[in-house]
C-alpha cells in the first residue's frame, strides 16, 4: 500500500510538504548558520581589532607564546618592544599579543 502511495506522489509532482518547504529550510539554515558561526566570529575579530588597537606603553601584556612583559615602545609598523625584566627586552609583532594584563601582574608573579 505504501508503494502505491508513493507512486502517487512522484506521479502528481507534489511533495508531503508543499511547494514552499525547501526554500523556507534554506532561509532557516541561513539564519542558523549566520547567528552561530559568522556573527560570533564578526564579535570576536572587533574585539580583537580593539585590542590591538588600545595597547600602549607601560601596559602588561600576555603573548601567544606565555610571555608575559611590560610594553616598552610601539612602533607604528606594528613592532612593539616587550620589557621582560629591567635589563631584558624583546620585540614582537603586534598580532602575537593575546591580551592585556591588569597593572601589576608582573610583581605578582
């Protein structure tokens, strides 16, 4: 019976769901996939561009490879100079920073 029925259905053209189901599903994936993949990704990458953006001298700041120093100069090629002691300095690209550390981390430690 069941054959019959699907017999009737590639016969007549029309689907169990209507004519408007697969472009209703499309406009739902969508949305899904842009309010969980691009937009938190959009977030993420402005807050990142904000960072880049504030650090100055004098602040304490983490890199990607466990670094942790006090900002000494900034150059506007995107080199900053990293103090890691008060005889030892580095520099670093700019994009290697991962975040700003409160004021006074580095006694902390």
């Amino acid at each position: 019976m069941n054959f019959l029925i699907s017999n009737a259905y590639a016969a007549d053209g029309n689907q169990p769901g209507g004519d408007y189901f697969l472009p209703i599903m499309l406009v739902v994936f969508g949305l899904f996939f842009y309010f969980m993949i691009m937009r938190p990704q959009q977030k993420r990458v402005k807050e990142y561009r904000e960072l880049m953006a504030s650090i100055s001298k004098g602040d304490e700041v983490l890199t990607k490879g466990g670094i942790i120093g006090r900002v000494a100069k900034v150059n506007e090629n995107g080199y900053i100079a990293l103090e890691l002691n008060e005889t030892s300095e580095i520099v670093i690209k700019r994009d290697y920073i991962t975040s700003i550390l409160p004021k006074g981390t580095m006694k902390s430690l």
